[in-house]
C-alpha cells in the first residue's frame, strides 16, 4: 500500500514539474510588449510581424505561439486581419 501511495505521490509531482513554465508572466509580458510595438509600427513592420508569429504558429503550435499570434490579431488594426 505504501508503494502505490509513493508511486503516485511521484507521479503526480512529475506532472505538476512539466506543467509549470519557469517565468509565465514574463512570457505574457513579452508577448504584449510585442503587440504594442507592432502597433506603433509602421505598416510594413506590422505585416513582418505578424506573418512571424504565423509562421512559428505554422510549424510549431505551441501555447506560446497560440497565445502571440492571438493578441497579435486582436491588437492590429482590421485589415491586417483580413489578410
């Protein structure tokens, strides 16, 4: 019985290890802080980067990229939305 406890004690702080990213709101500030400067950019920079942010989306769909091409699409104005 105390070895199932133990395995799954393991187990569960194994999980809990994966799960947690080192610095979350220092990802989530780099992303904004992404954002705001392409906002302010001129045209031509918006469009680079956004079509950044959809090719790492492309090929790697991680949650970082999800969460980057995301705001990127909500805080740029609506033509680069269309596109």
């Amino acid at each position: 019985m105390r070895g199932i406890i133990v395995a799954h004690a393991l187990a569960l702080a194994g999980c809990a290890e994966l799960r947690t990213p080192a610095d979350p709101l220092g990802a989530i500030d780099v992303v904004v802080g992404e954002a705001v400067r392409a906002s302010r950019a001129p045209l031509a920079e918006q469009q680079a980067t956004l079509a950044r942010a959809q090719q790492a989306y492309a090929g790697a769909p991680a949650p970082n990229n999800r969460l980057r091409l995301a705001v990127l699409l909500a805080t740029l104005p609506a033509p680069m939305r269309d596109e």
